[in-house]
C-alpha cells in the first residue's frame, strides 16, 4: 500500500507549522494521512529527534507531529488534533496522538472515548 501511495503521489514532504509542528503533505491532500502508514518515512524523521514523534492524524489529509521532547509544541498538538478531528465529522480519522520511538508505533494520549483500561 505504501508503495503505491509513494508511485501515485509521491514521496512524503514536511512543512513547518505554527508553534512547532510540522504538517506531513503529498502531491494529494486527501491523501496525507496515510503517509501515517510509512514507517520508513518516521524511522528517517525519528534519526533527528531521538526522543521521538508525536503525531496526529485527526482527519483525511491531515497529518502533523512535533518532537517529544518539545512540551510546548505537543502540548498545542494536544489541542490541534482535538479541533481538527471535533471540526470535520465527515473527514475524522482519530483524535488521539501517536508516539513513534525506537522503529515502533505506541499511544501516546488515548483517542476521545476511548477506554484506557
């Protein structure tokens, strides 16, 4: 699947954004989010920022993260993956964020809703 994305819109670009994130983009907007899906694009990512990536995907073409180890910058990725994903019901993906450290993906806050039992 990844490799299809990358033959059909291309590799996966970063942005800098507002406040210390970073927003992922491809050659097609609705299809962001699923760079989600690339791990050698965060294995390549996470070799600057050993701490590791926090990351949000809240709706389609939606794809943002910030250093684990920047508080402030997580602390307003907290927030913007909230508002995103309560923002467009129609295109919502997850409210949650995702920590990808050490080659591997964990959760990082639980999505709204979800059960942390």
């Amino acid at each position: 699947a990844v490799a299809n994305l990358r033959r059909t819109y291309g590799e996966p670009d970063v942005q800098p954004w507002p406040g210390g994130l970073t927003r992922v983009l491809g050659r097609a907007d609705d299809f962001n989010s699923s760079y989600f899906l690339d791990r050698a694009f965060w294995q390549r990512l996470q070799a600057a920022h050993p701490e590791g990536l926090v990351v949000a995907v809240p709706q389609r073409g939606g794809l943002f993260f910030a250093p684990a180890g920047d508080a402030e910058a997580v602390a307003l990725l907290r927030f913007s993956a909230i508002a995103l994903y309560t923002s467009a019901p129609r295109q919502r993906v997850s409210s949650g964020l995702y920590l990808f450290r050490d080659g591997r993906w964990s959760v990082f806050q639980p999505p709204l809703g979800a059960s942390t039992q």
